[in-house]
C-alpha cells in the first residue's frame, strides 16, 4: 500500500492532531519518509482546491475543513454548547491568563456551570493560585476550533482577526 494513502487515512480518521512518530510507529516508516507523505498529501489538497486541508498544529498535523467553508459544516453538525458557554469561553481565551472570579464578574454566576462544562470537554484548564483560578485555554482548544496554535496570544490574534471580519 502506498504510504501516502495511509497518512491520509489516518489523518481523515482523527479528529486530533497525529504527531509524525505515531504515524511512524504505525506505518514503520522512518521520519524522512512520512514527512514527505504529509509534505506530497498538503501540495495535492492545495492543488485541488478542496474544502480540506492539512495543517500544522505545533509539531502535529490534522485534517480539517477549511475555515471559509466552517460556518456550512456548523449549521449540519449538532451544537455542542450553548450561546452562554460558548460566550464565557470567548472570554477566557480573548483575556487569557484570566481569573474564575473575573469571569463571574463579566458573565455572572452562570459562568461557573459553563467553565465546568469547559473543562470537562478539555478546552479550558483552571490552575490554582493561592486563592485564585486562574483560566487559560489548551491545544484541545486549538484543535476544536481549528487554529494553528494553542499559545495564548495566537489564540488572540486569531479571534481577534475573526471578529474584526464579522
């Protein structure tokens, strides 16, 4: 079988990013070999101007639909959380660090249900500090929401970018 196809089913089956080692234990291919599988899959989605695409998640790579044509996939997919949760996670990770208390502030008392909810999905992580909580959002964040980073001020820029495009 050809190793690129492989690759690509792989990472068609994944909804998280596949690191090239695991892709090398699975195939037993050296590195070399399956970077240029992943290098061949991006050229060949860009060339085909498709809705997919392959990119680069810190030293992973995932498959996912293009950010242009998301809003289409969203209406067909069920949602996951509510308006609510979805605006106390916008919160956190537009004034990340960020304390559970001035969440509260900003959203209200619901906030604390939400950030639950949050962190049980794995896209918010909460870290004591001496009295305080303090918020932050995690690469599940990245992934879920198909950004290239999970460092806090990428997550920024890119929301920030998408909301000045509204």
């Amino acid at each position: 079988m050809e190793l690129k196809k492989i690759v690509e089913a792989i990472l068609f089956s994944s909804s998280e990013p596949v690191d090239a080692r695991e892709l090398r234990k699975i195939t037993g291919k050296d590195k070399v070999e399956i970077l240029n599988a992943i290098g061949e899959l991006i050229k060949d989605y860009e060339s085909r101007d498709t809705s997919i695409e392959i990119i680069k998640v810190g030293e992973k790579y995932l498959m996912r639909v293009k950010p242009q044509y998301a809003e289409y996939v969203e209406r067909f997919t069920v949602r996951e959380f509510d308006r609510g949760t979805l605006r106390t996670l916008a919160v956190i990770a537009l004034k990340q660090p960020i304390t559970l208390a001035k969440v509260a502030k900003i959203r209200g008392n619901k906030c604390y249900e939400h950030v639950k909810k949050l962190q049980e999905r794995g896209l918010v992580k909460a870290e004591k500090k001496g009295r305080s909580t303090i918020l932050t959002t995690t690469e599940e964040f990245a992934t879920y929401f198909g950004l290239d980073s999970a460092e806090p001020e990428k997550i920024k820029e890119a929301l920030k970018g998408y909301l000045e495009a509204e």
